[in-house]
C-alpha cells in the first residue's frame, strides 16, 4: 500500500518518519514527499598520474581499494555545472529516517528534473529501518547544453510503502551476508562502497559455482 499526504504527515508527526532538516511547505506531495539537492558531489574521476605516465581509470567493483570518484562540496547559493553526457551522484539534502520495521521507500525521479534534459537514473529502494542521507545519480543527457544545479532546487521524491510483515532491526539491518552498506551514511559518505571481500574474491576467481553455494 503506498501512503497518502495525511498518512505520511501522521507518521512524521508521531516521529515515525523523520527528516533533518524539516520539510518545508513547497516537498509534501499527494501520495510522495519531494527531497532537495544537497550540497556535495561526488564526480567520476576519469584518469590518474601513475609513475608510468597519465592512466585512465577502469571501474572494477572487485578492486576495494579503488576510489572512482572525487568528492565536491559546494556553499548553498553556489551552482554545480554539468557538462553534456556528463554524469554526477549528488547527496540529498535532507537526512531520511524510517523508525519502522514494515514501512520502506522507493525513490523515483521528477519529471520537472526530466524535461530540463536530466535523467535521475533511479528506482531506489530506501530499506525499513534506513538512517542517512540518500544519493541521486544526475546525468546531463543533452547533446551541447550546460545544466546548471542548486542546492536546495527539488530533484526527486520519495514514496512510502507499507509492508505485508514487520521486519526485526536484525532483518532490517542485514542485506544479504552483511549489513547495509550505506545505513547511517552522512552526506560526505556516500561514495562508492565495495560489496564484502568473500563475494568479491569468488567473482575475481571466476567460482560462480562456489558462489552460489553460499547459504541465508
């Protein structure tokens, strides 16, 4: 069941749903609230100067210690320029948090973000239990317009879902083997986190067999 402005508002009332700071007049819809852009920007770095001369960069989700993107923060009022094609996962303003085991998220983005040549590439599930600021990947899809961000301008909303059971804080916790990656994630933290070591080294190893014999 997706949640409406008056059960969202009495959620948020009795401390149930929580956002920091405040929500304002202008980002409660009538079945989803509108979340702000924050002031941090993490971009995909391109290349590295190595000892061996100027190296550009591969993504590889196996290598832990690999960081692909260069955090940037800017002042509200100030303005985040992307270029054509390119792309940027940014912070959102407000810190989220759902006080409850059988209630969740999903992010999706506005469709007033769409027709200024954006694309919020998401369908992000925000977990029962999450505390933490949320990422929006923004990529420039115009051919040879500059898009101008701002902190605080409306770039995607959240809906509410309520669950068919409640989950523990355990289960809540626990994505898979591990716990949540991202779960109390500060808006200077949300670069990329690896997966855990053990899926990762059986990936690296080709063992998609051993793999899969992994249990709950």
């Amino acid at each position: 069941m997706i949640l409406t402005r008056h059960q969202i508002v009495e959620l948020i009332d009795s401390g149930v749903i929580l956002f920091s700071p405040e929500l304002d007049g202008f980002q409660n819809q009538p079945h989803a609230i509108d979340l702000r852009l924050g002031t941090v920007f993490y971009l995909s770095k391109t290349w590295e100067q190595t000892s061996e001369g100027r190296k550009i960069l591969t993504v590889d989700m196996t290598d832990k210690n690999r960081e692909n993107s260069e955090k940037i923060e800017i002042k509200p009022g100030q303005y985040f320029e992307l270029a054509p094609g390119e792309s940027v996962t940014a912070s959102t303003l407000e810190r989220v948090e759902i006080r409850a085991g059988n209630l969740m998220g999903v992010l999706y983005p506005r469709s007033s973000t769409n027709r200024r040549g954006l694309s919020v590439d998401m369908t992000g599930i925000v977990d029962a239990g999450y505390h933490g600021h949320l990422m929006v990947p923004i990529i420039n899809k115009t051919q040879s317009q500059i898009i101008r961000l701002y902190p605080g301008e409306r770039v995607c909303q959240i809906v509410f879902h309520l669950l068919s059971d409640s989950l523990t804080e355990t289960d809540m916790k626990k994505h898979g083997k591990t716990v949540a990656k991202y779960h109390d994630a500060g808006d200077g933290d949300l670069g990329s986190r690896p997966d855990s070591d053990e899926e990762m080294e059986l990936i690296r190893r080709g063992n998609l067999k051993e793999l899969k014999k992994t249990k709950f």
